[in-house]
C-alpha cells in the first residue's frame, strides 16, 4: 500500500517552454503533498506544501509564479515549471500522506528534468 | 523540525549487520524519528519511524533512547542493495510544521 506515482520519469524540455509534472497517490487519499527538488549530490529541498482545494504555500526562496502547483483532487497534484531554464534541470520529487498525521510520507519515484 | 545530526558514511560487510545512528538532542515530545533511505537517482524510501518506544518491521529496527536523544537504524543483515543515504529525520506529527525536512544524511557501503 501507499504508493505514490509520478510522472514522467525523465523529460527533457527546450529552454523557455513549461513542464508539468503529475503526482498520483494510487491506493489512498492525500490532502496533503509535497514537492521536492534535488540537485546533484545534494540532500532533498522542500519546494512547497500542496493542500487540496487550496493554494500551495512555498518555501521561502521558491518562486511561486514559476513553480505552478495544482492540487484539484484528493489523489493527484501537479507541479508546473514555467518558461523553464536550463538552471532549473533537477530531479524533483513528490512525496504524500495519508491517514493519519503520524503516517509516513511516501514518495514517487522522481522526474529528471533537462532544461537545453 | 529539530536538527538531526549523522556521520557522513560508514560501511559494513555484506550479511553483517548495519547500525546507523543518529542524534536528535534538541528534539521536542512531539516529534517522531523518521528514517528514510535514497538509493541513487529513485525517490526515498520509507523505512520505520517512532516516537519513544523501539519499533521493528521488516526492513529494520530503530532503537530509540530512553531520553529521546539518539536513535539508532538497525539494518539485521544488510545486502548490497542496501547501499544507499540513510536519512534521519525528526517530525511534527500534526499542524502545518508536519513537514520533512531532509539533512545530508548518512552514506551506507555495504562491501562485498
């Protein structure tokens, strides 16, 4: 149980154009997501808490205008990097929880994003 | 969320077992130990967490002090998938402070 999937694994993206990225929990609701990123070699930084049916609150530094987050239902958010950089190739990552505040969080397996 | 603090690598033998540990001094009653493990380029991985007893499920054992100080990760017989970094992280159960917040965590060589 508490699979979280994501989607794409790997996209790579002309400089100036936008990708959106998909966040499902499979096998249980999530009104809470959050959304990672990891550049090489370093730890995960939290980019910003998804609340269904509300704005996302961003972590101090991320931009919310460029990093476009949706979280329409209970089992999918999605993140969207707009008119995209080559300094914004990174591994992003999703992670959700259900149940009980006290539950995990589960994470997806990441999307490689390539800015050229 | 209290800091976490965790030597940067250790390794361990193939079939022995792997304690990872972890010290969390400024942790406060309501926060949970969490550890989660990244093998490379993969999302991390839930592994156990607890709030003052030892807990133990399948993958591993955590082995949390009576003053809630430090914890330590057992991995019973570790494999070489087990490479990975270990992460400790300690949490807010409930509210809008629930967040994971991920340290440089510990990297894990299991050798042959």
């Amino acid at each position: 149980g508490a699979v979280v999937s994501q989607h794409p694994s790997r996209v790579i993206c002309k400089s100036g154009t936008s990708v959106k990225i998909e966040c499902r929990s499979l096998d249980f609701q999530a009104t809470t997501m959050f959304w990672y990123r990891q550049f090489p070699k370093q730890s995960l930084m939290l980019m910003a808490t998804s609340n269904e049916g509300s704005k996302a609150t961003y972590e101090q530094g991320v931009e919310k205008d460029k990093f476009l987050i949706n979280h329409a239902s209970l089992t999918l958010s999605t993140l969207t990097v707009t008119s995209a950089h080559p300094e914004d190739s990174s591994f992003y990552i999703c992670s959700a929880r259900g149940g009980q505040t006290s539950s995990p969080l589960h994470f997806g397996n990441g999307t490689r994003l390539t800015v050229t | 969320d209290a800091k976490t603090t965790q030597p940067p690598s250790m390794d361990c033998a193939e079939g022995r077992a792997a304690n990872l540990p972890c010290n969390h001094s400024t942790i406060s009653g309501n926060e949970y130990v969490y550890w989660y493990r990244q093998i490379h380029s993969q999302g991390p991985q839930y592994i156990i967490h607890g709030l003052k007893n030892n807990e133990t499920n399948e993958m591993a054992s955590l082995i949390i002090t009576e003053d809630r100080k430090s914890s330590t990760l057992i991995l019973p017989h570790a494999t070489l998938r087990d490479t990975a970094v270990y992460y400790c992280i300690v949490r807010v159960a409930t509210g809008a402070n629930s967040k994971l917040t991920f340290g440089k965590g510990i990297t894990l060589s299991v050798r042959p």
